[in-house]
C-alpha cells in the first residue's frame, strides 16, 4: 500500500501491524554521469518493488528527497539541509504515524550522508514511543555479501557514482545517464591501510577528481537489475522478519 495513494478512512481501517516504509534519499551531485537526483530516484525504485512484493505488509511513504548533504555543496545544484533541519524531516513524520498507532517503521536509506541523521532522529522517538519496533537501514548494508559478488572492480560496496549506482540507474533511468562521461573517480577510494575503520570527513569537490567515488566504467544495465534484484530479496526478508517480530 501506497500512503499518497491512500484517502483518511483508508488509513483509519488498517491495521496497525503492518510495517511503515520511509524511503530517503538526496538531490546533489552525482559526478559528471548521473542526475542530482540519483539517491532519491534508486531509493524509490527499491521501495516500490519491495512494496510490490509485499503489499499487505507494507505501508510506503513518498521518497524524502532533502538530505544531508552538506559535503556535496561545493558543487553547483546540490541541495541539503541543515544537520538539526534533517532529525526533523526524519522524526516529525514518523511522529505523526505513530500518533496514529502504527508502532512498526521502518526507515530505508539511500544516501551515506543521511545515515547519523536516521539513527538519532529513531533514538529521539524510541524515548518517546517505548512501546514502538523502530529501525531501518541503508540499503545497501542489508546486501553486503549480494553486492560484493555482482560488483567486479576492487571496491566491493556502494560508493557514489561509482560501479553499482551507474548499474542501477543504467537499469532503471538509463535516459538520465550521460554514458560519454561515465569515468572511474579513485581518489576518495585511495586511503592509507593503516586508516582501515576511521571515519574521514569529505568534502567531494576537494577529496575527488570530478564528484564520484568508484568504478564506474564496469558499470552495466544487466549487473544494475542483478544488483536491485539482490537488494530487494533481502529487504523482503527484513520486512517479513519484523513484521513477525513481536515488540
């Protein structure tokens, strides 16, 4: 079920078990290939499959495009909001769904700059709501070892703009893909072995050739479905084991 989709009595009828779906995204850059609007647009096709699979089990919101993407501003066109701006637009519409009873949501994440901002805003309301099942995920974590066999450059994971973004939006907007300037981005990715499990700060206009971090070259619409088709399996699986999981 599709919340947009819905009127009020349709929302008053359901039953509270069924798992809320927050897809978030981003609008900032993405290299010299991809839209601004890569994150939000692979976030959505995901969910809405996942939807598709399960749709007396899932009630999915819109794509929430605004994110946290400060260290994407040194590129024209990007847009962010303010870190304590985006613990709101995360926590106040769960908030109003949990006003209404539906204590099983589920935030899926689509863009790396969002992640701090999704768990502190779920750690605001488990506080608030203690009898609530609050949890979520980036996309791309709940695939991991999905991902990691698709993928044929040396980065086995998401990076930006990189082999298995361009595969997907390959397969699924291949008319917004700008192909003659696909080009690998190895900058970000060159990082001492010593700095293994550090966090640095990035800002992707300094710390990258052109906005992108991976292998994008290797990148096809054959490997982009194989990689959506991984993801959106394990999803299901997450779905249906919370949906089963007592609170």
């Amino acid at each position: 079920m599709k919340l947009a989709d819905l009127t009020w009595p349709d929302v008053a009828k359901l039953k509270r078990d069924v798992i809320v779906v927050h897809p978030i995204g981003a609008l900032e850059q993405h290299s010299r290939h991809l839209p601004f609007f890569t994150d939000s647009i692979l976030c959505g096709a995901i969910a809405d499959r996942v939807e598709a699979a399960l749709p007396k089990d899932v009630l999915l919101l819109p794509v929430q495009w605004l994110g946290a993407s400060l260290h994407h501003l040194g590129m024209a066109g990007s847009l962010s909001a303010e870190n304590e701006t985006y613990i709101k637009l995360i926590a106040e519409p769960m908030r109003c769904l949990l006003r209404h009873g539906f204590k099983r949501q589920f935030v899926l994440n689509g863009h790396g700059g969002n992640k701090d901002g999704f768990h502190l805003a779920q750690r605001q309301l488990a506080v608030e709501f203690p009898g609530a099942q609050l949890c979520g995920a980036n996309y791309w974590d709940v695939a991991t070892e999905e991902i990691a066999k698709i993928v044929e450059g040396p980065m086995k994971s998401i990076g930006h703009a990189c082999e298995a973004e361009t595969a997907m939006m390959l397969a699924v907007r291949p008319d917004l893909v700008r192909r003659d300037a696909i080009h690998n981005d190895l900058l970000a990715t060159r990082q001492p072995k010593a700095l293994r499990g550090v966090y640095v700060a990035l800002d992707m206009k300094a710390q990258t050739q052109h906005g992108g971090m991976g292998y994008a070259e290797l990148a096809t619409a054959e490997k982009g479905e194989r990689l959506l088709d991984a993801i959106v399996v394990r999803l299901i699986e997450v779905i249906q084991t919370l949906r089963k999981k007592q609170i």
